[in-house]
C-alpha cells in the first residue's frame, strides 16, 4: 500500500503529460494527416510499380553475362560489316 502512494504522483503526473500529449497531437492533426497522406500515396505507387527501376533486382548471372557479350560482339560485327559494305560500294 505504501509503494501505490508513492506511486500515485507519478501516475497522475503521466496522465497529465499524456493529456498534453493528446492535446498536441490534435493541434498538428492537419499538418500530420497531410504527411499520412502523402506516406499512402507513396506506398501505393510502389506497390503499383513493384519494379520499375533501372536495375535488376537481382544480381546478374554468370549466363546474362555471357549473353551480354555475346550481344556486343553481333552488334560490333554488324557494324563493322555494314561499314564494309558502305565503303566497297562507293
């Protein structure tokens, strides 16, 4: 019984701190809403747009590599073979 005295103060202090609190809130309600919003609009846009970024989301593979150079070296012969042409026919 003793501690539940010592208690009570504190108890009622926090309660009090905690209507402040409440208080505070309800003044910065429009301002927080507006953030709320703008939080959900964010999260939204990603999960309507899950992976729309530049880069892969996962690493590349040893065979997307090689596909890639092989892609390079076509394209270097295309050109290479299409300067050829241009410069035999004239």
């Amino acid at each position: 019984i003793l501690s539940q005295r010592k208690l009570e103060p504190t108890i009622l202090l926090a309660a009090a701190e905690g209507h402040k609190n409440v208080e505070a809130m309800q003044s910065y309600r429009p301002e927080l809403s507006h953030l709320l919003e703008e939080q959900q609009e964010v999260q939204r846009q990603k999960v309507r747009l899950p992976n729309c970024g530049a880069s892969p989301q996962r690493p590349h593979t040893d065979s997307w590599i090689a596909y890639q150079k092989c892609l390079y070296w076509l394209m270097c012969l295309v050109y290479l073979l299409s300067w050829m042409i241009q410069f035999l026919t004239y």
